[in-house]
C-alpha cells in the first residue's frame, strides 16, 4: 500500500498496481478524453485504468468519472458512452449518470448546433454503496407541513405512505449548476473546488481514502484534505505534480492532526 495524502508522479496504471486489493473509498476524477485539450503529449490506457479501478475500489466503493464528447466531422465521438458501457461490462454498477452544468462556460463550437454547456458525471459502484450522504439544499415549499402520498408500481397499484412532515430541504436534483473555475493553476483543465468537494462529501465519510489517478492540479487532493478524508494521487506531468503539491501544503497539516485525534 502507498502512503496516503502523498501525490505520485507516475502513470495511473502503474500506481495502482501498488495499492492493495479493495483498498479505495472512492474515486473522484476527469481523465483527459478525446484530444480536447493538449497534455504536453502525455497518452493513457482507458481499458487498463478501469480495471485497476475495480480491483482498488473497496466492495460498496464509488467512482465518480467526470467526461465529455469531442465533435469530430459534425459528429459527437461518444466515448463518454463507451467508457460508461465498459465500466458496468467489467463489473461496476453505473448508480447514477450525472450532469455537471457550467453556466459560465465559454464554448467556440459548432453554429450548427446548441452550445455545448455540459459534462456527464457518471457514478459507479462496485456493489451497492456503503456511503450515501445525499446534499439536501433545495428549500422545500411544503416544509412543516403534513404530507400524503401514494407509491405507485408498474402494474397501476399503489401502496399507501406513512403521512410524514415535509423538511427543511428537499434531496438536490442530478444535475449540478457549478460554474467553471475562473483560477486555473496554470492547468487546461481544472474542475471546480465545489464539484469536487460536493461528490467527496455525497460518498465518502470521514477517513476514508479517495483516490485520483489523473490528479492535474490537485483539486481533488485539495477538497478531500478539507473534508476529513484522505487522497492518493496519481499524475504523469510533472509540472502539474508541482502546481499541486504546492496547492496541498498548507492543509496536510491539519489531516495529520485529524488521524492523531480519531
């Protein structure tokens, strides 16, 4: 097993040969996808990475895989989908496809079609969850008040529910309004700290170790230290190990108190 809060300069597959079976919490990444920005030549294995993934994740593990589609000849390449496919044909379960929204997004696309605002988030589990910390922050029209309902099947019957109080908030919808970073750390590619920290938060709990093998500049690193997690990062550019072992330094300090004290 690797040291924990520690980023690796090395390729993500060969990282991961070094962790032990099942040793993952969680998994929150976006790889590079379809040449849509220039990794100083950098290249990876899709297949190899997924599998590594599976072996590493723990049984009720998660992995967050945050991916788009180039446009190639007016057409969408759809890797997002074939990488979505691979990942349940290797064993994981796809829990939830996501949107990630980016309301500020700046995009130079096609005129011939709507602009591309968009990311999908799929989640994968290997087995059912073992952590589901939903975020409820959507105020709820009906909190205090008593509610009825009925829960109705595919064959028209319906069961009858418990009245219940409505709460505060109400469970957030799939898709997430986040805008893009406007600080990049000198990476192409950066995403947002709340993006991060809000998937960390929905599936993991406190010392759990989640893992990034395309770290970049360390968000994920970042935002894990933050919560009370720890992270294992992989990334191949040194420059981007830089940026983020810098980005990290002040808040390893405070994981290590944390592990003293739990």
């Amino acid at each position: 097993m690797l040291e924990l809060n520690k980023i690796y300069n090395m390729d993500c597959v060969q990282g991961m040969k070094l962790l032990d079976d099942c040793s993952v919490d969680l998994t929150v990444t976006s790889p590079p996808y379809d040449n849509l920005r220039t990794y100083k030549g950098f290249e990876w294995d899709f297949k190899a990475t997924a599998k590594e993934l599976y072996r590493v994740t723990k049984q009720g593990g998660v992995v967050v895989w945050i991916v788009g589609d180039a446009t190639v000849k007016g057409s969408e390449t759809g890797t997002s989908f074939k990488q979505a496919l691979y990942f349940k044909e290797i064993g994981f379960n796809l829990h939830d496809t996501m949107i990630w929204f980016k309301p500020n997004c700046f995009n130079f696309g096609s005129n011939n079609c709507y602009k591309q605002s968009f990311e999908y988030m799929f989640v994968f589990s290997k087995g059912k969850p073992k952590a589901i910390n939903l975020i409820k922050d959507i105020p709820n029209a009906s909190a205090g008040k008593v509610m009825k309902g009925g829960r109705k099947h595919s064959d028209g019957s319906r069961d009858i529910v418990p009245n219940f109080v409505g709460s505060e908030y109400k469970r957030r919808f799939n898709v997430w309004s986040i805008n893009v970073s406007a600080k990049t750390y000198g990476h192409p590619a950066i995403f947002p700290e709340q993006l991060a920290k809000d998937h960390i938060v929905s599936w993991s709990n406190e010392g759990d170790v989640v893992l990034d093998p395309f770290l970049g500049s360390g968000t994920t690193a970042k935002m894990a230290l933050l919560n009370n997690r720890n992270f294992i990062g992989f990334e191949l550019n040194p420059e981007y190990c830089k940026i983020a072992e810098k980005r990290i330094e002040p808040y390893l300090m405070q994981q290590t108190i944390f592990e003293l004290l739990r």
